[in-house]
C-alpha cells in the first residue's frame, strides 16, 4: 500500500498529521514512546504492589481502576507511534475506529477529579488514624453469583446472619424468670447462639448502658446489677419465624380465625424484615426483665467481651451423655476403658461408682428384656459396683455410639471388630460391656437420676481483688459448678453469724468478722453433683501454706493470704449448707427437692 494521507485515521486524533511536519512528527513519536514506556512500567509496578497487599479498601478499587484505564490507552500507543512514524495507518479500517474510540473515552476521564477524590479519601483516612473523626459507615453491596442466582437463592442468605445481645437481670435469674424467658425468645422464633451466667463488672455494665449513664438513677442501677448473676444471650433470628396474630390463642365461642387484611399485611412485611426481638420482648411482657443490644457495631463489641470464642463455639456443638461400665469390666480393665475414653476427646465430668438396684438396671438393659439370658444379665449388673460417667464432647452421643458398638458382642466382632464391645467382651455376658444414652433427653434423665443436683455455699471474702475473684469464678465454672445464685453483700455481725454459727464461741470469731467487714463479700449458691465436698476439695486446706504443699492448684493455695484471709469459704456438709442457704436466700428453692 502506497503511503497516503488519505488512509489517516479520523477519529485517532484532532490533529491532521497532514498539517504536522516532520519537526512535529518528531516531537510527538518522543513523547508518545516516553509515555508508552514510562506509563508500561508505572502499571507494572502498580499492578504488583496491588497484589502484594491484597486489600478490598474503597481505595484500592479507585486505584485498580485508574490501572485498567491506564492500560487501556497504553494499548493504543503503539498504533499512533506506527502512524507518526509510517505517515500512514497499515492496521486496516476497523482497527483504525477501535484506536479512535479509545481515544475518545480516555480523554472522556476527568482526571483531575478522580485524583482529588483520592487525595481527599488519603485525608480522611489520616483524621481517623488521629481520632479526629469517626470511619464513615458505608452499607455493603453483597456480590451473588450467577449459580446462587439461578437457584433462586436470595443474596442476604448467604451473608452472616445478624444476632442481637441481652441480658436478662438479676432481679429475673433470682426469681428463676430466666428459664421462662429464654423458653419465650426461642418459641418466637429466635435461636440462642450462646449463653453465659455471670455477675457484670462495674465497668461492664457502664459500657453496656452507656446510652443512659445521663439519667439521675443510673449508679443506683449499676449497683443493682452488679448485685447478682445476669444472664447473657447471644441471639440470632429463626429460619422460621412466625407473625405475632399466629400466637394469639383462638376464642372458642366463635368460628376459626382468619388473619385479617391487616394481619397479612404484617405477616407478608415480616418476609422481609423480621420482627425485632425487642418488639418480640414487649409484646410477650418481659421486656422489662431483659435489655437488648442490636447495633451491630457494639453487638460485635460485647460478643468480643463476653464471648472471645464464639466463632468457635458456633461450629462445636458439645453435648452431654451418660456412660456406664457394667460391673465386670469396671473391676477388671477399669483403666484401659478411661484412657481410651480421654484418647477419644471426651471430658470426664463427674463419676461414681454404684451398686445398681434391680429397677435401675432393669432399666438400663431394656433392649435385653426379651433374651434367654436376661435374668442372669440383671443378676449381674447388681451383683457389684458399676462405674457411672458424665461425657462431654463436641458431637458427643453419636461418637459414643460409634466407639462403644452394636450391642451384642457376636454382631461386633462379625461386622465392628475395633468398636469397645469388641475389644472388651467378657466371657459371662454376649452383650456389650458399656452402656450409653440413647438419646440427648434420655441422657439429661439419667444424669439427673444417678448424679442428683446438691447446693452448697460459697463465699468470696473481701481481701480479694476484683481480678482474682474473676479467675476465682473461672475456676468454679471450670470444675463443673453451676453458680445458681450470687448476693454481693457487707457481711455485718448479724449476716456473718447465719454463716458462721458453728464457730460463734470461738476465741478467734472477732478476727474473721474483723476481716469480713472489711468490704462486700460475694455469697454464692454452687450447684453440682456432691457439691459441698468438690466445693471443700476446690477450695483446699483452711490455711494458705498448708494448701501450697497439699493442694497447689486449690483456691486457697493461689489466692490465700493467711488462715483469715484465705479467699474462700464454703459449708462443711449438706446440713449446714441448706440451713445458711435458707437464712441468706429466702426465696431459693433447690432443684432437688430432697434439699427442700
């Protein structure tokens, strides 16, 4: 092809390289190749320290944007170069109207807006980093893709779901209400993510209240709920949740309800936006007993407080079984069973050896009723002592199932010849020497039957500081203690002597109300299976020193200071416990109503 002006691109430029002479042409082929180089470099560059970093920032796409347009009229140099060059456009027509439309659009860029744009974003980011303003909230787009699209899936599903926090307060967990109210928050609707009884610290409750700390009565109220055990929930909404008119009972005297215009008007709006749970609270009456957090922001604040691992206790889903060795292999492989029982990751709760009578184990070999050899099973079982067990693991019923095996001893061996049934048959019995819950129900009944709850008390005395008693608490909650009820009290002369009466005469009965009245004591209900002596055995000898040698790991032991100040106290038996239970907490009442 002939070189001719005729063939210059209309649309590359504004210029006629026609009307450039050579002097001209010269000048713009150097400056075009010192951007093309320049510019190919500067996009390299960029693009890699875009990687490096790996951020999602509005800046960074501000950023991978400008490279992309940047790149697009790097793309298009080359041509322009070859025409300046060549005085003639050799890459065909359509060629030359693509150059031309870049072209176009690039110079379309304002440039100099999109770089205030980013100076301003870079100042903003250096006020927050210096608290001089607040991170502007921005609300996320959520990005579905064409396969979650085409299966009809709705882009909020696939986001985190949205969990509120309450608390409900010590005036409600004393009167036993908290049972009753988290019963009405999941029949709403709702789903506990997590749960914690506890008593708030002072700060705790300030930044929980922050939004009221300017009402007159607020430091009355901060004492008031430092007084006592609070619970804390973690709630998230239903997959299913049903609008209030469905809970509203039906007027027998008239015909079935139908939901009314306005009734489908709400159930149809609560497709989108789910009623929130404190609306769920009002309407049901309890609001007043529990006080909920939805803001997200401080919603995430206090899971972070309250519950460090609640990503982790999401995914672990712990469960408590009971387990039993029959009487034959608890006398002779004892051991070899509970070490592969901790091999496996199961916590061992509690544990007791019992004889059991003929209904209980009637009971438990109920499969075997039907068996010839079910008099001699029954014989056996309460021929001696079986060893009864408390198992707590994530998943823990089916992974029980699974390890013990089938329940015979021939179906083991045939088809499960790793399973325990397998491993530990005994010669006297076909059947399998362990036993486990059925069921998560039927587990919770028989812990209950063999392991019946005991209370006993506690107290924390005054010398101990406020950290100290938090780890003093975790410690109780760690050896399986249920902390039923909590009274942060001034132990004076007439308190400490419902506590105390034993020692009343003693000579040295004016040095412990000495100590006692030094500042508020924390009294404590502690609930567990042989309460008052785990209690004594966690607390560890009377004095300090002693309690080093004998029980380094007891309360005592870390936190005594000397036999008056030794951090804890605790009843001596189940008789003095109930009495100074009954004188401290008129309105307890045991769960066990052999303590009642």
């Amino acid at each position: 092809m002939e070189p001719t002006n005729t063939s210059a691109p209309l649309n590359a430029s504004n210029l006629d390289v026609g009307h450039c002479n050579a002097h001209c042409r010269m000048i713009l082929t150097t400056l075009y190749s010192v951007v093309f180089l320049g510019g190919t470099a500067g996009a390299v560059m960029m693009s890699r320290m875009m990687l490096k970093r790996n951020t999602q920032s509005m800046i960074a796409t501000i950023v991978l944007n400008i490279i992309v347009l940047h790149s697009i009229l790097l793309v298009s140099l080359p041509f322009r170069l070859s025409y300046y060059v060549l005085v003639t456009w050799e890459f065909g027509y359509f060629t030359c109207r693509l150059n031309g439309k870049i072209i176009s659009k690039i110079k379309g860029a304002n440039a100099p807006l999109v770089n205030q744009k980013i100076i301003n974003l870079i100042n903003e980011e250096r006020k927050i980093a210096a608290g001089e303003m607040a991170r502007p909230q921005y609300h996320e787009i959520l990005f579905v893709d064409s396969d979650t699209e085409e299966a009809g899936e709705a882009p909020y599903e696939s986001a985190e779901q949205i969990c509120s926090i309450a608390i409900i307060k010590p005036d409600a967990v004393i009167t036993r209400k908290d049972r009753e109210i988290k019963e009405k928050i999941i029949k709403a609707g709702f789903v506990i993510e997590a749960e914690d009884k506890r008593v708030l610290t002072e700060e705790q409750v300030r930044d929980f209240y922050s939004r009221i700390a300017d009402e007159p009565e607020f430091e009355d109220f901060v004492r008031f709920m430092t007084s006592g055990l609070s619970y804390i929930l973690v709630i998230a909404p239903g997959n299913e949740r049903q609008p209030p008119w469905e809970e509203t009972e039906a007027n027998p005297e008239t015909e079935p309800k139908e939901p009314s215009e306005d009734q489908e008007e709400t159930a149809t709006a609560m497709k989108t936006k789910w009623e929130s749970l404190q609306e769920c609270l009002e309407r049901q009456h309890i609001s007043h007993f529990c006080d909920v957090e939805d803001n997200t922001t401080d919603v995430n604040k206090f899971i972070d407080i309250f519950f460090p691992n609640f990503k982790n206790m999401k995914s672990i889903k712990l469960e408590r079984i009971m387990a039993l060795l029959r009487p034959d292999l608890f006398q002779q492989r004892k051991e070899d069973v509970l070490d592969i029982i901790q091999d496996e990751g199961f916590k061992i709760l509690m544990q007791r050896q019992i004889v059991l009578s003929e209904v209980e184990a009637q009971t438990l070999c109920k499969k075997y009723e039907n068996e010839v050899y079910f008099g001699s099973l029954i014989e056996n079982m309460t021929s001696g002592p079986s060893l009864a067990l408390v198992l707590l693991r994530d998943n823990g019923l089916q992974h029980w199932k699974e390890l013990i095996g089938p329940s015979t001893v021939e179906e083991a061996k045939k088809n499960l010849p790793e399973s325990l049934c397998a491993q530990f048959a005994m010669g006297s019995l076909p059947i399998n020497q362990l036993y486990g819950s059925d069921s998560l129900e039927a587990a919770e009944k028989e812990i209950l039957h063999f392991f019946p709850p005991q209370n006993t008390l506690a107290v924390i005395k005054p010398h101990v500081t406020h950290q100290e008693r938090e780890e003093i608490l975790s410690l109780i909650k760690e050896a399986g203690f249920d902390i039923t009820q909590v009274k942060e009290m001034l132990l004076t002369e007439e308190l400490a002597e419902k506590i105390y009466f034993k020692i009343k005469g003693k000579d040295f009965y004016k040095d412990v109300l000495a100590v006692l009245s030094e500042g508020p004591s924390m009294v404590m209900v502690l609930t567990k299976w042989n309460a008052v002596s785990e209690w004594r055995r966690l607390m560890g000898p009377t004095d300090p020193e002693e309690a080093k040698l004998l029980s380094p790991d007891s309360i005592r032991a870390q936190f005594g200071r000397s036999v008056l100040k030794n951090a804890v106290h605790g009843s001596s038996n189940t008789y003095e416990a109930m009495e100074t239970i009954n004188r401290l907490f008129e309105e307890f009442v045991s769960e066990n109503p052999e303590e009642n």
